[in-house]
C-alpha cells in the first residue's frame, strides 16, 4: 500500500519541484545576485560600493529628481485618475464603455511612445502646429523639456492605473451606505467627501502606491524628456553610466538600481502605514449605488471628459502620424509633401530596425507562451494548493514586475555577465539575456488573471476528475488548463502587448544584433531622426490596437478585470 | 461492490475535530445514508472516505483494502469511487458524451468499447440521444442524471452522493428520488448518501447514521430511528420528536414499563432490561398525543392554532410543565382555539435509553 501512497504524491511533488525551481532562478536569483553586488563586491562584505556611491553628487541629483518627478507624477495621476473614476462610476454620464476604453487606452500605449507623441505634438517642428502655422520657430527648446513635462506625461500615463483601482473600488461600494447618508440629511457633493472618498483611502492609497513606483521606475519619458535638458532621474543616470562605461561601472549602477528599489518599496510601506489608521472595511454587498443625475450639467461633463480624451490620447496620437508621414525635420505636412517612404524605411530598409521588428516579435511571443505555459500550473499551486508556503511563490514572482525595470535589468546582467557556470554558456550580449528579463518581469502579468480564473472554478470540477481516475498531469492536460485557458491567454496577449515595445529592460541589455523596437526607436529619436521613430510608433500601436481588438472576442469566457480597457 | 468501514475515524482541522471517533460499516450493495444538521460534520466524511482529506486517525477500509490511516491515503484517482455532486461538477468544456466517458479515457480503454459504455450508461439514465449536448444546454434534472452516467460507467466499488437533490426544485426531487431508488436496485452498488433532508434518507436509505457534532449518534434503520431514537438529539432531530421528563415506575416486562410523566401515568416502549429510575426522559410524537376531554390526561393550555389546510398544528402548554410546548395536530373539524384549556392523552412513547443522550 506504501508503494501507491507514494505514488500518487509523485506527480504532485514534481509540480511543485518544479515551479519552485522556475521560480528562484527568475526571482529570487537575480534579486540575491544584486543584493550581493551591494553588500559584498568582490565577494567579501564589505561598504565600498555603498559609500562610493553615496559620496557621488550625481547620485543625490538624480535621486531628488526622482523624487521630483515621482511624487509630482504620481499627484497628478492620482487627481485625475479619481476624478476621472468617480465621474464615471458615479453619475448617469453617457457613453460610459467608450470613454473606460479611451481613457484606458495611454496604459496599452508604451511611455516612450507617448513621449515621442506629445514631443512632436509642441516642437517647433511640430507638423501638427505646422497645420495652423502656429509652430516656434526652429531652435526654439521644446516646453516638454523640463521637469514640469516629464510630470505631465507621468500623469498622463498613469492616470488610467489609478483609475482602473478606483473604480473598482467604487464598483463594490454598497448603494445603502449612500443611501443612509442621504436620508441623514446629506447632499451630493457631502455624500461625496464625507462618505464616498472616506471609504475609497484604501483603493486611492494603492492605486497612489503603484502610480508611484511606476513614476519612480519610468524609463522612456523621462529618456525622451529628460536627457535631451540634462535633467536625469536614477533609471535614465544608470543608462547613461552603463552606456559610457560599460561592465566596469556595473558594481555603481547596481547601487543606484537597489536605491530605486528602496525609494519604491519605501512608497509601498508608506501606503500600507497610512492605510492601517483607520478601518476602513467594507462588510456588506449589495448593488452600486444609483447613479447621481448631473442633470443640466450631463452635456457640459461630457463635454469634458471627451476633451480630456482628446487632449491625452488623440492629439498625440494624431501628432504621431502626421510625423510619421513628414519626410524630413521641419517640414511642413501638405498633400505634396506626405509619405510613407519612413514606414518603408523602417520596414525594409534599415538593418538595425529591421533586426529589431523580428527580434520583438519572437521575444513577445516567446515571453507570452512561456507565461502562460507557466502560469497555469504556478497559479493551480497559488490558488488551490495545500501548502502555506507555496502562497509566498506568488509574492517572489510579483517581485520582477513590482520593482522597476531597471532593477531587474541590472540584476540580470551581474547575473550572466560572465558564462554560466559548469555549462559555459554566454548570455551576456545576447538576444537571450533579454529572453530571460521577459520571462522574470512579465510572468506575473499572466499569473494574476489565471489566479483571478482559479477562484472563479468550482472545485469539484478537478474533484470529479480525481475520482474518474486522473492523475494531476492527465487533471491539468484534460480539464484545468481547457478551464483556466481564457484566463491565462489573455494575461499572454497582455503579455504581448506590453513587451512588443518593452524598453526600460532592453536598454540596459541589448546588444548589436539584438535590438528591440523600443531601442531602435529611442535611438533613431536621439540622433534626431524623429520621423523613423515615429513611423515605427505608428506601427506598434497599429499592432497593440489590434490585438486589443482580437482579445476582446475572449472577453465573455474572462473573469472580469482582466481586460483592463473593458468597462 | 464492495463494503465499507470506518473504523474510530477522527479528522481535526486546526482547532476542532471536524469527525469524531466514528465507525460506521456499511455493508456489500447497502444503501446507507448520513443525515445530520449543516455543520455535523457529514461532507467531511464524505471527503474523507473519497479520499480529498486525510483522516487524522482510525482508519477507512474499501473492501478489504486500508484506503486511509495515519500512516497514509491513496490518491482519490486511485479509490475507483464514484461521486455524484452536489453542483453535478460537469466540465463545461466537454459534451455530455464526454463527460461520461473522460474515466473511460483516462484509463486509456478501447475506443469503440469506450463508446459503447457511454451509449449504455446514457441509456440507464434515459439520455440517450443527447451526447453531444453540451452541460449548459441541460435542464437540472438531466444534469443530475449526467453526474449520475458520469459516475456509474467506471462501474466504482462504491458511489458517494453528495446533498445531490438540494439544488433541485420539489417536484424534480420526488422524480429523481424514484430513480436514485431505482439505480440502487438495478445495479446494486454500496452508496453512501450524505443529506440533510430526512424525507429524502427516510424513502432511500436501508440504514441512516445520524450526525451531530462530528459523532454519530445513532446508526439505524429508518423504522428504528422513528420509534427507538437512542439518545435525546436522535429524539428532537427525527419528525421533531418530543422530549418530556418523566420517572420510570417499573421495570421492563415485554418491552413495555410504567412511567409518570406530566403527573399522570402511562406505558412506553423500552429497551429489554431498563429499570426503574428517577430524571428520564421519553420521547413521544404528534400522532401519539389525542385530545381526551373527559378521560385520563393532563390538562393545559392552547398557545397557538396554525391551520395548515385539512388539519391544524396545535400549540400545547401543560399545566404540569410550564416550560415545556408540545406539539400536535387535530384534523378538521378544528375544535381548539388558541387560549383555551384543554386535556390531553399520550398515548405512547419511546423511553430514552440511559448513558447514551448526547
């Protein structure tokens, strides 16, 4: 009897075998390999690294830069993301999905593509200014340049995650908790401040928390902004030492990396202190309370918000294309002048940016069937497993996406910078040390949706299974994965979505030979060539809004949230 | 086929014992099942014979096979027990036909042998045609016979069912009752039924194990149940039997002995050998109470007529025993109205054995 005891324990002791090892090596072994850099360069523990780098003034510089632009991003994002939330979730507001939809829409788009967006929005070069002949002239600087530019597109960007964790606040907020409060006497706009708002600090705080280490962590806007006025944050100063210096300043960038890292995590605990002051639990649920009627004002709201969504999505968007379409710096867009001839640049003719489409492609497609891959069984260990300490597995694959890229980047390449031991292998300057920093940094995005899958399944659908006589291999095969599939699917299309234009991480790693989009296009941008870059834009956000398209057909077999732009 | 023993099963979670001490064996082709309030511990029984928890001592034996100790479990996909849910638990993403054969499959069968079980099974259960249906296009009732198909085709030693009329509508239950009875007598498989509805394991069941508290604390047939319920909570749980204190006059002489109880004397079943004895308790039911204006009884008051069409469910306070309500019914015409005095006869009752209330 021992014998089918152990059996049966076997295939489920190979699964969880197996996700851990997944799992150290992708999350725990960079960060570890980072923190040893730190407190023991070299090998023996020692200061040096720290105290070198904090002797170093452009480190200071750059950190309170990083606060600058980090607090001021995330004051804006948090303003508008809540008002935007709250006049969405609760007012009768006419065309609500399509307004969820363009509003969530700069989320999909990568940041340095809405730089490169709103740059050729207001630069004298502006094609779209041109139009009106409202253009500076040429040599003017362009306003975004500045620090106050760098804060309005982080607001820009990550306005929609706040809005995304404020609605769904909003959405569980019971109706009677309103409604006593309107029969004790209160108006709209007292409901709103001293009940509604009130209840909602939790979602604000954590929705402030993530727009926070998003700011913090934002690599291309304040690439595309910054650098050009000379005004570096902590991510765009290690870019600039790695590129000057190469492997040798590898042990400095290592410690403004884990500085980022501290100034995030910082933000986090803060959320979770302020948090704790007060109970702020909600008990009951029941429906959403009824919408306010703006009444008179419904047209004038509207009216509103649709600008808004002009101002943030189409104006740039539109400026975008119009570059696109100029053939030279400068040039004025007429009928006579338009092309396409940087689209087949872009496409055909230039090697690096040729390499780059290719290499995207297959890294985005490789990063998401391997999630996916992953997820499933990761997620049935999370979700339904048995174990306590399986449930910490989720907060180490969380880790890669939670810091900024920047860190995991620089924790990759202390990791493989030399062969992998006893197999020689050379990562290092290779199209796969980016292969890997997508698989640690993305994994999560695949994992969470299928948790979300997991709890919506009932149970006794496995149950059922076992007692038919399947194994957990034959389980996951024949009815977990077919149940979860959606789930996990769309996590992998966002997958997609987000590393097809990836920047921050293969920046730091990428070598000749295996550019990404998002570097060619960063550096077709610094060496003035706008227009290529913007044609390669235009093209990656061609492909994310169809994919956007394509998923949606999952959307009915999706727990919902999962498709962050579906109302 | 098989039999099944439990034997001084205990299952504790983190600070109380879900089951406690149970052994209950259920013999070859019986039909037992487990009744008791929510929360008595009947689903984890359940589990615990499936396979899904691991008992935390005793032991479960299928045939002649230890399936669970303290030393170990096999694997629920290893038991070749049948389970039929309370959900009906079918994949969504798979058709009827299946759903009924994934066993079949999984033990890696012969096609067109495979085939032919399912057409069988699907058969038994009076759905033959309706294969290639997908779950969300069924009715209830054809799902629960679904679940039912799904199970018998692996032919189990043993079919566990779990609450499975609770998400049925009434008239559904009574239809499907009939056919779980019928599929019982047809095959002749041990089934172990857990409910919470006493009709239900009343009409189905050869013996009952009554829950309470993780323990069982009684395991009978349905007659013996009725009229010799073994301790106080048997008693109360079974048709809402009454409890009155009483002391015992005599000993037991065929079955029978004297007690006083309400200030009156009366004759109650008991088991062989009680003797006489001071704080007892009997246990009597609603057909066993009258009204006897004018003969021997007790008299009290009437708290509450609730006429239920036919006959009235009367509210009695004895004078004897203010604290104490007993219920009865008196067909029509109804001659009782709330408030009034009235005398009442018992005339038999039940003496709960010693020792054993819970």
């Amino acid at each position: 009897m021992s014998t089918r005891i152990r059996e049966s324990r076997g295939q489920e002791m190979a699964l969880t075998a197996a996700v851990t090892i997944v799992i150290v090596l992708l999350s725990l072994l960079p960060m570890l390999r980072l923190i040893k850099e730190i407190v023991a360069p070299g090998g023996t523990l020692s200061t040096v690294a720290i105290e070198a780098g904090l002797r170093s003034p452009a480190t200071w510089i750059a950190t309170w830069h990083t606060l600058v632009v980090g607090i001021g991003g995330t004051l804006l994002a948090v303003l508008s993301g809540t008002l935007v939330a709250v006049l969405v979730s609760l007012t009768d507001i006419r065309g609500r999905s399509a307004l969820v939809l363009c509003y969530v829409m700069p989320l999909m788009i990568a940041p340095q593509v809405t730089a490169l967006a709103w740059l050729q929005l207001f630069g004298p070069a502006s094609p779209f200014l041109k139009l009106f002949g409202a253009a500076p002239p040429l040599g003017t600087k362009n306003p975004l340049y500045s620090t106050s530019g760098i804060i309005l597109l982080l607001g820009v960007q990550y306005g929609p995650l706040v809005f995304l964790l404020v609605r769904a606040g909003l959405r569980k907020l019971p109706r009677e908790l309103v409604e006593a409060a309107r029969a004790g006497g209160a108006g709209r706009f007292t409901v709103l401040v001293t009940i509604v708002l009130p209840l909602m600090t939790p979602s604000i705080m954590a929705a402030a928390a993530l727009a926070f280490v998003s700011c913090v962590g934002n690599f291309g806007i304040p690439a595309f902004l910054g650098i050009p006025a000379n005004y570096l944050v902590l991510p765009t100063l290690i870019y600039q030492k790695l590129a000057g210096g190469g492997p040798a300043v590898l042990g400095e960038t290592a410690f403004l990396s884990v500085l980022i890292g501290v100034i995030a995590m910082a933000g986090i605990l803060a959320q979770e202190l302020m948090s704790r002051r007060r109970d702020y639990r909600i008990s009951s649920t029941s429906l959403p309370a009824e919408p306010y009627e703006l009444g008179r004002w419904r047209p004038v709201v509207q009216a509103g918000m649709w600008l808004l969504i002009v101002l943030v999505l189409f104006l740039p968007l539109f400026g975008l294309v119009l570059t696109s379409l100029v053939p030279g710096y400068g040039i004025a867009l007429t009928a006579k002048t338009a092309t396409l001839d940087n689209y087949r640049f872009v496409l055909f003719e230039h090697d690096a940016a040729n390499r780059a489409f290719f290499n995207s492609f297959w890294l985005s497609i490789a990063a998401a069937f391997f999630a996916v891959v992953v997820a499933v069984p990761v997620g049935y260990l999370i979700a339904w497993g048995r174990q306590r300490w399986v449930r910490l597995l989720n907060l180490a694959v969380e880790l890669p996406y939670a810091l900024p890229g920047v860190v995991l980047a620089i924790a990759s390449l202390l990791l493989f910078l030399r062969p992998i031991p006893l197999t020689g292998i050379q990562l290092y300057n290779t199209v796969w040390i980016i292969l890997y920093a997508y698989f640690a940094r993305f994994l999560v995005l695949a994992l969470r949706p299928t948790i979300s899958g997991y709890h919506q399944i009932d149970r006794a659908l496995e149950e059922a299974a076992q007692v038919a006589g399947a194994g957990l291999f034959t389980r996951m095969r024949t009815i977990i994965f077919p149940l979860v599939a959606p789930a996990a699917i769309a996590g992998g299309l966002l997958i997609f979505m987000t590393a097809l234009s990836e920047l921050t991480v293969s920046a730091l790693l990428w070598s000749s030979g295996s550019e990404t989009i998002g570097v060619v296009m960063f550096s077709f941008e610094q060496g003035g060539d706008s227009n290529y870059a913007a044609a390669m834009s235009v093209i990656t956000v061609a492909v994310t809004f169809v994919l956007m398209l394509v998923t949606n057909l999952l959307a009915p077999y999706l727990p919902s949230g999962v498709l962050p732009w579906r109302d | 086929m098989a039999r099944l023993s439990l034997d001084h099963v205990t299952k504790s979670f983190a600070n109380f014992d879900a089951v406690k001490d149970v052994s209950i064996d259920v013999a070859d082709g019986e039909f037992l099942a487990v009744l008791g309030p929510s929360g008595c511990g009947k689903t984890t029984l359940l589990r615990l014979v499936a396979g899904f928890e691991k008992v935390t001592s005793g032991a479960i034996r299928i045939g002649s096979d230890v399936v669970s100790s303290s030393v170990g479990s096999v694997a629920p996909e290893k038991r070749r027990v049948g389970i039929v849910f309370q959900n009906y638990a079918l994949w969504p993403h798979m058709t009827v036909a299946e759903n009924i054969g994934y066993s079949l499959k999984v033990a890696k069968l012969d096609k067109t042998v495979a085939r032919q079980k399912v057409e069988d099974a699907l058969a038994l259960v009076n759905l033959q045609g309706l294969g290639q249906r997908r779950p969300a296009n069924l009715s209830g009732g054809q799902r629960q016979r679904v679940a039912l198909a799904r199970c018998l085709v692996a032919a189990p030693s043993l079919v566990l069912f779990d609450e499975p009329l609770a998400n049925l509508d009434v008239h559904l239950r009574a239809s499907m009752e009939d056919e779980f009875a019928a599929f019982h007598k047809r095959t002749g498989t041990t089934i172990v039924y857990i409910t919470h509805d006493q009709a239900e394991a009343m009409a189905l069941a050869d013996r009952i194990a009554v829950m309470d508290h993780g323990r069982v604390a009684q395991l009978a047939t349905p007659r013996e149940l009725y009229h010799e319920p073994a301790n106080e909570m048997v008693a109360s749980f079974i048709s809402q039997g009454i409890l009155l204190p009483a002391d015992v006059l005599t000993g037991e002489d065929g079955g029978h002995c004297k007690v006083r109880a309400l200030g009156t004397e009366l004759v109650v079943r008991c088991r062989p050998g009680e003797r006489p004895r001071a704080g007892a308790k009997i246990c009597c039911r609603s057909a066993d109470l009258d009204v006897s204006p004018h003969g021997p009884g007790f008299d009290g008051l009437v708290k509450r007529v609730i006429y239920q069409g036919g006959a009235a469910r009367i509210e009695f306070t004895p004078a004897a025993g203010p604290d104490l309500t007993l219920h009865f019914e008196q067909p029509d015409p109804v001659t009782l109205e709330s408030g009034a005095q009235a005398r009442l006869r018992i005339r038999s009752g039940w003496l709960i054995p010693v020792g054993t209330a819970s």
